[in-house]
C-alpha cells in the first residue's frame, strides 16, 4: 500500500509542468485561436514542431517551433494580463528529442541530472540556456510575453526557450515593450476575448556559433471579441535593430508576412476577423 501511494505521489510530481509536442493545433489546443483557427500553412518552416504548452497540467498558449533555426515561428494566447512577479527561471522542452522523454517543461538541470539526458542531446533539439549566454546587445525577446498573463502558473509557462528569440535589447525594453504594455491596454478596451498571435520573421544572421536564428522581424496580431456581432483587430511589426514599431491592420500585416516569406498569401486569423 505504502509503495503503491509512494509511486501515485511520484506520478503527481512527474506532471505538474507538462508541454505536448502534437501534431495539430486543431485537434488539441484549438482554444488559443479565434474561432479555433490557427495561422495558415504559409508561416510553416521546413521542420515545424507543434508545441500546447502546458504547465501544471494545464494548456496555457500554443507555439509553432521552427527545429532547424530554434526559434518560435508564432506563439498564439488570450490576453488576460493581471499584476505578479516575473519569473526568473528558464525551462525546456524534453519532448522535442523524442516522445519517449518527459512530456514536462524542465530545466536543463533537472535533464542532467535525474534523465540521463546529455546537453548535446538537448541541444540537437532546441536553444539551450548556454546559446543565450554573453548576449551583446540582445534580450531573451519573448514572443508571449509573462505579463499578458494573470496568474504565477501562466506567467511560469511563458518561461520556456522555445517562446523566446534573440531580441535587440532597445527594441526589447523601448517600443516593443510600450506596445505590450500600452497599446495593448488601450487597444483591447471593451474586448470580451482577445486572441493573440506573435510571430518572428527568420534573419541572415546567427547567434551561438549559428545555432539560434535571429530574427528580421518581429511581429503581433489580435483578434477581439467585443460582443457577439462586432470584432477589432490590429497589428504591429518591427525591424531587428530598430526602436520602433508600425501600427498596421490585420490585413496589412497578413500582405507584409506574404512579401517577407515569399510563399501563399498569409492568414493569421478566421476570415470574420477584420483586416481593414
């Protein structure tokens, strides 16, 4: 009895924080996008891995990672800011060198020590905490940022590595932050739900020896429900090393997207959320 007990807290334990690795949004964390409709194919890098990022057993946002440049293609959430503490502690996702592994968020040390992992498997898969070591002039720049969200679990769920990318570190803390932190606020006044897409543009360039793609762009996107009959949306997108960022309508970030990936026309939400 005593062992059968020892071994259910032991499966408690293994599961509070918990990331799936899926093979469609749809079919398994639909939630996170209007009228439960993902971003189209035509953001889809050559080696995609869906991710439902799940944390304490629940699904907090999505994320498209891109393998090869490991960098997140979009990270999709509800806006629900609330006020609380930043997490400082970095987490990965096992899941990504396989499905036999710990389907949890863990730190990279938790991997070392107590699953047999080594950092060259880790590392195969995914940015690890060294590739953003000695950064010079960049920010760990998360797409979902912890302060769209309400509570500590929620916050902790954004602090994983693939739902940052090397970010310049004016346009981290300068425009790009009073856009998440303001413009947000401003824009999303009278929104029932918010959805949110936030996404990289791939770069020319590398950090960490050419592990870890650094992005051209930046971009974000929303889709608000302000009642059953009337929506709003709007979008901002940013250069690299430049402080600034451009309003844009949904539409007109869909077409920039287009030009910049050079593929099929991009989609970001359902057609009855407004590009105008």
């Amino acid at each position: 009895m005593l062992l059968l007990l020892l071994l259910q807290l032991s499966a408690s334990c293994f599961w509070l924080g918990h990331s799936e690795v899926v093979t469609s949004f749809e079919s398994s964390c639909p939630q996170f996008f209007f009228r439960e409709t993902p971003p189209n194919g035509a953001l889809e890098p050559e080696n995609p891995a869906w991710i439902c990022q799940r944390y304490k057993n629940q699904y907090y946002f999505a994320t498209l990672y891109d393998r090869n440049r490991r960098i997140p293609v979009y990270s999709a959430y509800l806006y629900q800011p609330g006020s609380g503490k930043r997490p400082n502690t970095w987490l990965v996702e096992p899941e990504l060198m396989g499905l036999t592994y710990p389907k949890s968020m863990e730190k990279e040390w938790t991997l070392l020590n107590h699953f047999n992992v080594t950092l060259e498997q880790l590392s195969k898969s995914q940015a690890i905490l060294q590739d953003y070591k000695n950064l010079m002039g960049l920010n760990h720049g998360h797409l979902n940022p912890s302060g769209h969200h309400s509570n500590s679990s929620s916050r902790m769920a954004t602090f994983t590595l693939t739902n940052i990318v090397p970010q310049n570190e004016k346009l981290n803390g300068g425009a790009w932050n009073n856009y998440e932190q303001q413009t947000m606020i401003k824009n999303s006044q009278g929104c029932k739900t918010t959805y949110v897409v936030v996404g990289a543009v791939p770069g020319n360039n590398y950090i960490a020896k050419g592990r870890v793609n650094k992005p051209s762009y930046i971009w974000s996107s929303a889709c608000c429900e302000v009642d059953t009959n009337h929506r709003k949306a709007w979008a901002v997108i940013a250069e690299k090393d430049k402080n600034e960022v451009q309003l844009l309508t949904l539409g007109e970030l869909e077409d920039r997207l287009t030009d910049l990936y050079g593929r099929d026309q991009v989609s970001l939400f359902d057609s009855d959320c407004p590009r105008e």
